[in-house]
C-alpha cells in the first residue's frame, strides 16, 4: 500500500468513526453504515483540506465508493 492510500483510507477512517482495518478499495457507501449526508461532506472537506484541492458539487456527489473516491483526488493532484 503506498501512502496516497494510506493517506486516504486512515482519513475515510477518522471521518466515519472506524477502524482503518475497515476500509480497503472496494468499500462503497453501502458498506458503512456511519457513512451518511453529513459524514460525506465531512468527507469531502477533510480531502479538500488534506489534498489542498477544490472538489466540485458534482465530484462531491460522485464520491460514494473508495475507488471513485481515489480517482477524483489523483485526477485533481496529476
């Protein structure tokens, strides 16, 4: 695991109250149950703030899954 993804998933952890062990790539919205409207702005503004970024309304609606998640910041930081 490189450290964008450990970045990434220790910060998904801090927001949705969960173990790191919980979060792996393949983790969607479905699969937390603490991952609700308010944790997913909370969401987006920890990335926001940590990947020194800017993430659209559109993106922010977007970011239900790790996956899409990663890609939405990468694109932003490449």
């Amino acid at each position: 695991m490189n450290n964008f993804d450990k970045k990434l998933i220790n910060l998904m952890a801090a927001v949705f109250k969960v173990q790191p062990s919980k979060i792996d790539k393949r983790i969607t919205n479905r699969d937390i149950e603490n991952w609700d409207s308010l944790r997913q702005i909370n969401l987006v503004s920890a990335i926001e703030v940590e990947f020194k970024i800017e993430i659209s309304i559109e993106e922010a609606a977007e970011m239900l899954s790790y996956n899409i998640i990663s890609k939405i910041i990468i694109n932003w930081i490449s």
